[in-house]
C-alpha cells in the first residue's frame, strides 16, 4: 500500500487524508497570508495550515477504520 503524499496548498475538495486525530474528508481550502491555507471538513470544523505540510490522501478502499 503506496499512500500518496500532499502538501496542504495542494488539497483539493473531495480529498480524504488521514491525521493525527483521525481521517477527515477536505470539503474546501482558502489560501490565507503567509504561506497558509484555511481547510474546511466535511463536518463544517476549519482549520488553518501551513503549506509546508504534508498529509496523507486515502484512496476510497483505505478510507475505512
């Protein structure tokens, strides 16, 4: 099992990543100032990021627990 890796400004709607707290599918993303991007979830919680960051995109079959 090969999990790609994403940087945070290269997050698109629909991404399911994997956290450490737990798995969240991305709903939105909006770049903020200084190399910063606002997440949206799937359950409405947003969250500020740096870009330099790189998370774990879930494949569908991976996504379960």
């Amino acid at each position: 099992m090969s999990v790609p890796l994403k940087r945070v400004d290269e997050l698109q709607p629909g991404d399911k990543i994997r956290m450490q707290i737990g798995h969240a599918t991305v709903v939105g993303t909006e770049p903020l100032d200084e190399d910063r991007t606002l997440l949206t979830f799937l359950y409405g919680t947003k969250r500020p990021a740096d870009n330099c960051v790189t998370v774990d995109v879930l494949d569908d079959d991976e996504w379960g627990w």
